[in-house]
C-alpha cells in the first residue's frame, strides 16, 4: 500500500493534492495545523492536526503513520510578509527534521514544493539546468538551501526527492490580498480597481494543474528540481482585462492607477521541458478557462456568505 503524507493539506495547493491521490487509490494521511474540519468520505483519506514546527509532535506523527511517500507543502505563506520572514527559518529546520524522520521511519520518496525565487530571475526564462540558482529574498534563500541538504540526504539515506519549484499560481482559496483575488474581490463589490500598468510578463498556472502535476512528479521517477508551471508567459495587464471582461465591467479595471516596483523583472517564464516530456504532464487549463472557473468559485463563495 502506497501510504501518502501530505503537509500543508488545507493550504492553497495542497487541499487539492489531497483528493487527487485519493481519486488514485492512495492511502492518503492529510495533515494540517489545526484541527480538520469534517469533511465527506473520498476514498481513504486520514486527517490529523499536528504542528509541525514542534519536533516532538512531527516525529509522533511520522512514527504513527510510518509513510512511504511524503508530499511536503506546509511553510509560511502570509501574503507579503513571506518574502523576508524569519518565520522561512522555523520552517527550514522543521523540514529538515521531518524528512530525516521521514527516511529514519522507511519512507521511499519525497517530493518538496519549491519555488521560482530560487533562481536568478536576470534571466527571462528559468530552466531547472540552465539558469543560476541565486535568489533575492530570504523565502527564496530558505527554500534553496532546504533544496540542497534535502538532495545530500536523499542521495545519504537511499529515499528518493524531487523538488516543484513553483510559479504564479492562481484558483480557488487563494489568499485575498494576491493579484487575482484581489481584482476578483473588487469587481464583485463594484469597485474601481487600481492596477500597475500590467506590462510584466508573468507564467501563470491554475493551481488544480499545479496539484496534477506535483502528483504526476511524485508518481514518476524524477529526482530533483523540476518547474511546475505552465510554460507560457503572459502580460499581467491581459489577466486583469480578461478578469474584467469575463465580470462585465472591464471599466473597472485601472491599468497605471498604481505604481510598478521598479526592481521587477520584466519576464519570468518556466521552461517547462522536464514537467512535459520526463513527467508527462500537460495543464487541463488554458488562462480564460481557468480565470472563468476561479471566478465562479469566488462568486458562490460571496454567496455563501463566506468571508
């Protein structure tokens, strides 16, 4: 029995990974920081609260559940805060010691959730091979270190480990204060919303294809770094008029209202040749289809009466 544990399993991209692996017939151990919600039966899925910063309460739950395969999301994601929290310390150590419990307790492989920040992102397009790995920020300084002990250990204790660096995802539960939600949000409420002038070229992927493919990662023999993203790099501006043409209010959408950070890059774009021809996978989204499907998940949410 393939027995799956899966950190961070009610954040933005995990919550999806988790009924994907049930879906496939997985043992699934879905583990989050606080006490999971009741949820309908989908296959053989186990929740468990655990804090994983604590080292005690990490290697009683790697001790309990004795997984054979590890999909590591959990790290700390405030919006905005992220990029110099000292908080990516806390969580590098607490990495370090689940995976070592991870090997200690038998398990086969592991699959970590990287980032695009781990690079240098001079270069317009990222490539797992070709581009210098040398990040601006402590989030991308964090994860990158976290990457290199991780793949020693791994090569150390026999438990294989491949690494999705992530890049601008979008979907359902995404926090507010990011670029799509927050149109998204303003829209609704039929406000004006101030946008930079949008020339930046962006790679930007539906986070349920992120979950298909960091499941195809994980059932695939890959080790190592690999992009997980669409491939494409489109202008922010062409998200937020797609976002108000698809709401009808395009008027609404103020390109220029709001200064750019002058130190932005201008292109970021994954090469995504692993992902499509090592792992075999393809996104089920193209950008309109996965801005309409977002959009209707945030509509039912306001609905609902959800905050």
């Amino acid at each position: 029995m393939t027995r799956v544990l899966v950190t961070g399993a009610s954040g933005f991209i995990g919550r999806q990974v988790v009924p994907l692996l049930a879906q496939r017939g997985y043992e699934v151990h879905a583990v989050s920081r606080r006490e999971p919600a009741p949820e309908p039966a989908q296959g053989r899925v186990f929740r468990h609260a655990c804090n994983l910063l604590s080292e005690a309460a990490a290697a009683a739950l790697m001790r309990e559940v004795a997984p054979t395969h590890l999909m590591h999301f959990a790290w700390y994601v405030e919006p905005g805060r992220f990029w110099s929290a000292m908080e990516n310390l806390d969580w590098v150590a607490a990495s370090l010691r689940l995976f070592r419990r991870f090997a200690e307790c038998g398990g086969r492989r592991a699959v970590l959730a990287g980032t695009c920040a781990e690079y240098d992102w001079s270069h317009e397009t990222l490539s797992e091979a070709g581009t210098p790995v040398a990040p601006r920020t402590l989030y991308g300084a964090a994860k990158d270190g976290l990457r290199r002990i991780i793949e020693s250990a791994a090569r150390q204790s026999g438990a294989g480990a491949a690494w999705g660096r992530i890049f601008f995802l979008y979907g359902p539960h995404e926090p507010a204060g990011r670029l799509v939600p927050s149109i998204i949000s303003g829209l609704l409420a039929g406000q004006p919303v101030a946008c930079t002038h949008g020339r930046q070229l962006r790679d930007f992927m539906h986070v349920a294809d992120a979950a298909e493919g960091f499941v195809k990662v994980m059932e695939s023999a890959w080790e190592g770094p690999v992009n997980i993203a669409s491939g494409e790099a489109v202008p922010v501006a062409e998200v937020a008029r797609t976002l108000g043409r698809l709401m009808g209010r395009p008027e609404l959408v103020q390109l220029g209202a709001r200064p750019s950070d002058p130190g932005e890059p201008d292109r970021l774009a994954a090469d995504v040749t692993i992902l499509r021809e090592k792992i075999g996978f393809l996104p089920r989204y193209d950008l309109e289809g996965g801005l309409r499907q977002t959009i209707e998940w945030w509509k039912q949410r306001s609905l609902s009466g959800c905050s």
